[in-house]
C-alpha cells in the first residue's frame, strides 16, 4: 500500500505546528519508523533486523532538522520523538515520500540522528505550509 491509497484518511493542515502536534499522526508515524529503520539497517547489515528508534534519536533529528521551532517551549524529549513521528507519517500519508525513499535517506546515514534529520529536513522542504 503506498501513501497514495490512504490520503483520503489523514485530514488537511493549516500549519506544521498542528501536524507535529497530532497524537494520531505521532501513532502511526511511531510504528512507521520503527519500520523503515528496521529496512534500512537490514539493507545496510544485509540480515534482518527488527528494531525501535530511539526517542531521544528522533527529538534530537527534530531540532537537527530546524522543525523545533514550529512548536511550544518546555516539551519534554518524548513529545518531540512524537512530532518527528507525526511528520514522518504525515509526509507519507500525503505522497510527499515514499517508504522506498524514506528507507533509502536511513540507510545511507551513517548515524540514525542524522539519518532522521535528513529525513525530517527533506519532508520539511516538500511540504507547503507555513
């Protein structure tokens, strides 16, 4: 199933702020990563791997990325790891980058960190709202 063929479900943003704030978007967006990390380290390590980001990955990705900015002061790491998930799972959702795409940006990273916030920064140059 590609983005694609499930637009119709996720709703339309004004802002990134209310996108990376989303707790459904951060749901999907968790398991999603999970996925696509787990591709690209078995693509990179050439066995199978099953495994998790890291929250404190994903938050440091986020501020990497310049998307801090674009939400409220005082949130703790685990919310920022939730925002990096929503975007993520947002941008796919509406074909702004496909898991292909997304797998690929992780596997060529040396660091996850950076890996991420080439992700995040890419997701943030494609999309259209202020």
């Amino acid at each position: 199933m590609t983005g694609n063929q499930i637009i119709s479900y996720a709703k339309n943003y004004g802002n990134l702020t209310e996108i990376l704030t989303d707790h459904q978007l951060a749901s999907l967006g968790d398991t999603y990563a999970n996925f696509a990390y787990s591709l690209a380290l078995s693509k990179k390590r050439r066995e199978i791997q099953g495994t998790k980001v890291k929250g404190t990955v994903l938050a440091e990705a986020l501020k990497k990325a310049g998307l801090r900015e674009h939400l409220p002061s005082g949130m703790s790491r685990h919310t920022l790891a939730d925002a990096a998930e929503a975007l993520i799972a947002y941008a796919w959702l509406k074909a702004h980058v496909t898991l292909a795409e997304t797998v690929s940006i992780l596997e060529k990273a040396d660091d996850p960190v950076d890996g991420f916030a080439q992700l995040l920064a890419t997701i943030k140059k494609r999309i259209k709202l202020s």
